[in-house]
C-alpha cells in the first residue's frame, strides 16, 4: 500500500478528504462517504482489509461531510451529508442539503476524471447517509460509472428516481448490504429503497448479514470481491 496520504488534504472548492492509494498511479478511484456524525477517517482502516492485489491500483478517497445542525439530533452541529427531519416516525432527508452534497461529489469525481481516471473506473461508495449520497449521486451522474455501493441506507428522494437518473446508468453495478438487526435505518426500508430499484430495471447484488448499523466481516469479505469485479479490467 502506497499509504495515506495526509491527515486531510484541503483543495481549493472541494471537500475536506482522506485519500489511501493502494499502489502507485491509480487507475480506478473509489469515492467513500461516511455516516452521519462520522468522518472520512471511519472507513480509513477498512483498505487494508479489503487486500486489494497491488495490480488493481485504486485510490480511495474519503470526503468528510460538511458540519451542519441535525434536526433529528436536537440541532447538534455534526458532519452530515444532509439534514434529517423525523416525519410520521420516520427520519426524512432534507431535499436541499441532499441536492448540495450531490455538487459536493459531482465536484471529486471532475477531479478523479482531470487525474486521469474515467468515470467507468470510479465506484461510488457509502454507509448510511454516505450511502444514501452514493446511490442518489451515481443514478444522475452523466456518464456510465464503474458501480454504485450502498451500505445499510436507503434510497434518497426515491420518487424523482425516473424523472432524473440518467440513461448512462441504467446497467450501473449496485451492491446493497443491509443488517438484520439495524435500528437505525431499519432493513425494511432498505429492502423498500431496493424493491423499487428493482422496479425501475436497475441491477442489484442485495446481500443481508446478522449485524446492527454496522459492518461485519463478511460484509467487508463481499465488497472487496465486488470491487475487485466491477474494477478489474
């Protein structure tokens, strides 16, 4: 492994990020966002783990979220990719702090792409809010991405899906992991958010583990087989 590459490089307009390489020149990049209250050093020690063959080089970059209070948490200012407002005993996302971070990453993927790395080899990745981001993000991207992998989430202002995703995605790889036992974003709206996936035509690899809000080591087991497949050439 190449190694971190500081403890957050800041560039001019984009987010605050973390970036690992794990070998040199990078030629597929993996886009990770984190969950709400998180960073982007919560997934940092899962490279290591994923053991990616030094053939396949990848950089992943770990964005952390803008601070902003959180509706569901008393007003706390915390990193999070959107607001989240309790509805019907439900937590909602905020539309707008939804539609700003998809700049956000529209704004590191432009800069993966001026490195160098084509949209078919970048991966859009997260956990929970970062997943969310992931999937709301990659469906409207213009042009065709390497996969889309959410994690424990859900599927973000799901009834604009048909009117905005882009055609370049239809085919995109999507890995979705859920746990049976999570109470934060309760696996029946994650197998909802994936039944209408389902729906509009997308594919999915759905897979459930035995597991809080949380990552579990097979978890990690299957997504590093998943990258290795969306990503190997």
């Amino acid at each position: 492994m190449v190694g971190n590459l500081g403890d957050a490089a800041r560039v001019s307009d984009l987010l605050e990020t973390l970036e690992i390489e794990t070998a040199a020149a990078p030629r597929a990049a993996v886009i990770w966002m984190h969950g709400l209250g998180a960073d982007g050093h919560d997934f940092e020690p899962i490279v290591p783990e994923l053991a990616i063959p030094e053939s396949l080089a990848i950089r992943f970059v770990f964005p952390h979220a803008p601070t902003r209070p959180v509706t569901i948490n008393n007003g706390w200012v915390m990193r999070a990719w959107y607001d989240v407002l309790p509805v019907a005993g439900e937590r909602r996302e905020d539309e707008a702090g939804v539609r700003a971070s998809q700049d956000a990453i529209e704004a590191l993927i432009a800069r993966e792409k001026s490195r160098g790395v084509p949209a078919s080899r970048i991966v859009l990745a997260g956990f929970s809010q970062g997943g969310a981001m992931a999937l709301h993000t990659g469906f409207r991207h213009g042009d065709r991405l390497a996969g889309i992998m959410g994690l424990s989430c859900f599927l973000p202002l799901a009834d604009r899906v048909t009117d905005e995703a882009t055609a370049a995605n239809r085919d995109v790889p999507i890995f979705l992991a859920h746990g049976t036992h999570d109470d934060v974003i309760p696996i029946a709206r994650g197998r909802r958010s994936r039944d209408v996936l389902l729906g509009f035509g997308y594919r999915i690899d759905w897979r459930e583990y035995p597991m809080p809000h949380s990552v579990s080591p097979a978890e990690i087991s299957d997504v590093a087989a998943w990258l290795r497949g969306v990503l190997t050439i």
